[in-house]
C-alpha cells in the first residue's frame, strides 16, 4: 500500500491511498446530504400555489359529488378518481410552468398577445364561473355547520371575517400560510374514512379492479359529474397569479411542478376518503343523500359522531380554502386585464380597486347563500356543467399560451403535450353536456 504526503497547515500527515479514498468519499457525501438538504428548504419555499390549488379543487360541489358516488355505487368510482391525476397535472403544470417564466398572470398573458377585447371576454365569463362558485363554497361552509345545528348566519358570517382577515395581512406570504393550514385541515377526511371501518378486501376487488357499470345512466353521470369538477376555469387564474405573486422565477420551474404533483395526488386521495368512507357506511345502510348536510348527518348514527365531526370540519376548511382561492382568481385576473395594481403585497391604499372587488365579491355571494330556499343543489350541480363549457375557452388561451415559443422559448410546450390539453377541453365540454341533460338521455 502507497503511502502519500499531504501538506495541510504547515503540518505533515502520512495518510493512506485507502484512508484519502475514504476521504474523499466522506466529503462527496457530505457534499450530497448538503445539496439534497438545501434543495429541499428551496423547495417548501416554493411550495404553495400548486398544493393550495389543488386542495381547494376538493371543494364542497367535489365532496357532495364523492360523497354522493360512494353512497350511490360503493368503491367502484375510485379508479376514476386515479385516472385523473395525471390531467389535473398536465393542465395545472403549464400555468406553473407561465408563471414562473414570464412573471406575468394569464389575463396579463392574454391581454398583452391576443389584445384588451380577448382578455376582457376571458375575464367576463370567468366571472361567472366564480361567482357561481363562491355561492357554492358559501353553501358548503354553511351545511358544515347545519350537520350539528349550527345556525347558517354564523357560521356564513364568521366565515366572511376570516376570509377578510386573509387577504388584509399585508403580504400574499401570510395569506399563503393561512391558506396552507387550511389546506392541512382538509386531510380530516383521511381518518374520518379510518372510523368509517371499510373493508380493504372490498377497496381493493370491488372498487381497484371492479367491472365498471357501465350501461348504467346513471354511473355515467356521475363518472362526468367527477371528471367535470376536476379541472375549474379559476384554478388556471389562480395558480398562475399565486406563482407571480409569490415571486417565482425560472430556477423555480421544475420544483413548482413537483409542487403541482404532489397537490394533484393529495386531492384525488381525499377524493378517495371520501368515496371510501361514504361506501363504508352508507352504501352499505342503503342510504343514498344526495347533500352535503345530509352526508354528513347520516355519517354520525353509523360511524359515530367523531366520523361526523371531521366531516364536518373537513367540508368547512376545504370550502373556506376554495372560496379564498376562487374569489382571488377573479381579483387578481380582473386587475391583470383592467391593468389597476393588483397584487396581496400592495397596501389597501395602494390597490384600492383590487381590494374593492375581492370584498365585493365574497359579500354579495355570502349574502345569496343566507337567502331562505336558495336551490343550492341545484346550483352545485349548473356550476360543474357551466364550468364544461367556459373550461374550453380557458383552455385555449392556455394551449395557446403554453406553446407560444415567443412567450416560453426553450421552455414552451410540445405539440403532444398540447394535444392532450386539446383533447381534455373536448371532454370536458362533452362532460358538460352529459350533466345538464336529463338523465333519460340516454
């Protein structure tokens, strides 16, 4: 064995080849724990637009719809809810992937490459899909509390203050963190399914590898209720604003997406809570609600009132989360094409405007909710069907965007890349179809 000299501060060791292998070896580990250790703070830096989106697409129109499939056909919708992760990931990645890059939100993107008229008509029907949407958040968040006789006024009303609170921080940073704990707070649903008790022998061979109903009307329907709700105008606005007022740049690129990934698993998980727990138990009693409130108090006499409980708070965090996030898509899409400042980092004083319309907003649909014999079913269900059809105009403009290599460069997207996103507009305006006719289309 060769001896070597090494000279390290004045002093002389006599070190091994062995022992200076060894060495090396210790400070190229050393060296890789650093770097994975660094690249992982970097990254729950950036996490946040992409999980908080996601999270808040398991909003209370999704969670009625799992509910009502668990409760209506047993496990079998699962594998669906598998099937659309990697949609959810492909659209929500390019918006990521835009707002990384250019540092610019998707009215900006729109208004800046197609003109003012392009963008205005963009953000006008987005309007509608969020102020539909809000009422149905707003409805969600008061059958959570009705599951144990909770006035509806109180808990609208404290639901319109917390909401306030959020966004007159000072700072998207906190609203952010805000947004992330309720975000958390919707994994409930996840033991909720646990004292459910289900069977995992049933999970697995009547619900993983079932034969698929699919004759059925209504199975059909409920497999384009899902599908419909899984990809939301406002979530495109939103992700791609977050990532902008977050501060994302193109270093950041790949781990947004990771982002996005990670968030498009955890909602279809808690899609699958939900279809589980609702199995377990009412599938099995034969008891079919077709609300919210309803799902939520037949869980109580079945699967104690604990199963009730998180179901509860569950229905609540996700719909306070998606109202958050489907209110500061409009805001922020509406300051991007009017061009006012529009941005949680400017003072009231600033962007008097921005802060205006997000109020604005969630009031009037507060106030809608607390209405006497509002519809409220009825409107869950025309809000996933006029989603289908405003989801191609969106998309698009995404498409478009996305592939644009003025806009993106090395990073735009390739043509199959965008003939998936292609295809998944033509579903959905398919899917949107299907939910508003009569179920004796067929």
């Amino acid at each position: 064995m060769n001896n070597r000299v090494i000279k390290d501060n004045g002093v002389k060791e006599n070190i091994t080849e062995k022992e200076g292998g060894g060495e090396r070896s210790r400070k190229r580990h050393r060296y890789r724990y650093k770097r994975i250790f660094y690249r992982t703070l970097h990254f729950f830096k950036v996490l946040g637009p992409g999980f908080i989106v996601m999270i808040a697409d398991m909003d209370a129109g999704s969670i009625t719809t799992a509910g009502v499939s668990g409760a209506n056909w047993g496990y079998k919708l699962i594998p669906l809810q598998i099937l659309l992760i990697p949609i959810l990931y492909l659209v929500q990645s390019m918006t990521s992937r835009l707002g990384c890059v250019t540092r610019k939100g998707h009215g900006e993107l729109i208004r800046e490459f197609y003109g003012e008229k392009w963008a205005m008509f963009a953000t006008i029907t987005l309007f509608l899909v969020v102020f539909s949407a809000l009422i149905t958040e707003f409805s969600g968040i008061a059958a959570s509390g009705e599951i144990f006789g909770i006035p509806k006024v109180y808990t609208v009303g404290i639901s319109f203050l917390i909401l306030l609170f959020v966004v007159f921080t000072g700072s998207y940073k906190k609203a952010e963190n805000i947004a992330l704990i309720f975000s958390l707070s919707g994994f409930v649903f996840i033991p909720a399914a646990i004292f459910a008790h289900p069977d995992i022998h049933e999970i697995i061979f009547n619900g993983l590898f079932a034969k698929q109903p699919l004759y059925n009307k209504d199975y059909i329907w409920l497999i384009a209720a899902n599908a419909g709700a899984v990809i939301m105008p406002w979530m495109i606005y939103y992700q791609q604003s977050a990532t902008v007022d977050k501060n994302l740049c193109k270093k950041d690129v790949k781990l947004a997406e990771t982002d996005t990934l990670i968030g498009s698993i955890a909602t279809q998980i808690l899609m699958i809570a939900v279809i589980v727990m609702t199995a377990a138990t009412l599938f099995k009693a034969g008891i079919k609600p077709s609300t919210a409130q309803a799902i939520g108090t037949s869980l109580i006499p079945l699967a104690g009132k604990y199963a009730g409980l998180l179901f509860a708070i569950g229905l609540y965090s996700s719909s306070l989360l998606a109202a958050f996030v489907v209110s500061m898509a409009f805001t922020w899409a509406a300051g991007e094409t009017w061009g006012y400042k529009h941005s949680l980092n400017h003072k009231f004083s600033e962007a008097k405007i921005f802060y205006f319309v997000y109020v604005a907003l969630i009031f009037i649909s507060a106030m809608l909710v607390l209405i006497p014999g509002l519809p409220l079913v009825t409107i869950m269900v025309d809000v996933e069907a006029f989603n289908g059809f405003i989801l191609p105009v969106v998309l698009g403009f995404l498409i478009a965007l996305a592939g644009n290599k003025k806009i993106l460069g090395d990073y735009a997207y390739s043509k199959p890349a965008l003939a998936g996103v292609g295809l998944i507009s033509v579903a959905m305006v398919i899917l949107g179809i299907i939910i508003v006719l009569p179920h004796n289309w067929l």
